[in-house]
C-alpha cells in the first residue's frame, strides 16, 4: 500500500502516526497561568533531544474543538517555564482524566484529586504522584500552521530534576521501579516494561 499524506484528511494521517509510531512516552505537562490556575495536560507526541544542553521536547496540537491553542502552550508562552512529570501506573487514570478539556480556569490537579508539590526553580508545581520530574524553561517553540491538524514544537532547557531514591542507582534509573506507562494507538495504553531483551551494540563492524 502507498499512501500520499497530502491527499489525506488530517484525522487519517493522525492515525497513521499513533498507529506507528509507539509505544510513545508520556509528557504529563504542569504550567500556571498569570492568574495563579494550574494546568495539568498530557502529551505523547514527547521526546529527548539531547543531554548537553539537556533539551526535550513535545508537541501539543492545535484544539480540535476551536482550533485554537491549548491552555498548555498559552501558559508556556506567557510564563516561559513548565514541569513534565513522568507517568507512572499508580495514577495512570488521574493522568487520562486531566486529558478532558476543561475550562481555562479550572485546576485539573483539583480536579481529578492528583497532589502538588513545589518546584525548586518554577513556579509551576510539580505533582507529587509522580516519580521523576523535570523543571524546565522555554528553550524555543515553533509553530506549524494554524489549522485543525496542525500544531507546534515546544522545546525546554531542564533546569531540575527530582528523582525518587528508591528509583536511583549508580547513575541510571531503574525502570522495573519507574513502572513507566506509555501511549499506543487509538484509547489504548501500555502497561509497565516487562517484556526485555538485551542487545550490546558492537563498537565496530565485523
């Protein structure tokens, strides 16, 4: 089969994307608004970019009900800072409910009974549920169009990171503990990585 995604309706080339492209990371996004609401949202379209600076990045797209931005990247671009915290599956159901497209001033974390806790170099809290969290600032974001479909990058420079200590050791993560949840397509989600195998990348050809 060949597809040519220009001659695709926006809904189907979406669903080419989360059908293939998976299991995908969760970005579970806090941001505050200059009113003092939090804003808990997340996003699986969530990657690293790199360690040096250390960047990541995620991509909200544009609201398929209005068409316009989501509260998330409006607060973004006011405040330049935001938090991602890791899911994980304790509050797996929590982090689905946040997805509802609540008012602008409505607090989700209220909302759906999900704890906060202070960041050390953001505004915008941290939520305690989670086991790992990323303070970031807003590095650069780009937009890509302005209609249904369309959306934009978000790049943050990490300032802190909070870690559990039970999950830390020897400099790595231990994943068994982070018990991480991933997207996959349509209403699906994975549960925690049980099934592994290891491959030692070879250092030269042979």
């Amino acid at each position: 089969m060949e597809l040519n995604p220009e001659s695709l309706q926006w809904k189907d080339a979406y669903k080419l994307l989360v059908g293939s492209i998976l299991p995908r990371p969760i970005a579970f996004i806090t941001t505050i608004d200059g009113n003092g609401i939090v804003n808990a949202a997340p996003f699986s379209f969530f990657t690293a970019i790199c360690a040096e600076p250390m960047l990541i990045c995620f991509s909200p797209m544009i609201r398929g009900t209005d068409g316009e931005k989501k509260d998330t990247l409006i607060n973004i671009e006011a405040t330049k800072e935001f938090v991602v915290n890791i899911v994980s599956e304790d509050f797996v159901k929590q982090m689905n409910d946040c997805a509802i497209e609540y008012s602008a001033d409505v607090d989700e974390l209220e909302a759906t009974g999900l704890l906060k806790e202070d960041s050390a170099t953001v505004i915008a809290p941290r939520i305690k549920e989670s086991k790992v969290h990323m303070e970031c600032e807003l590095y650069q974001v780009l937009h890509f169009g302005g209609h249904p479909g369309a959306g934009s990058l978000v790049i943050g420079k990490v300032k802190h990171v909070h870690i559990h200590d039970d999950l830390y050791e020897s400099g790595r993560i231990l994943t068994e503990k982070l018990k991480p949840v991933g997207r996959l397509a349509g209403q699906m989600f994975t549960k925690p990585i049980t099934d592994t195998f290891e491959l030692i990348r070879k250092k030269e050809p042979r």
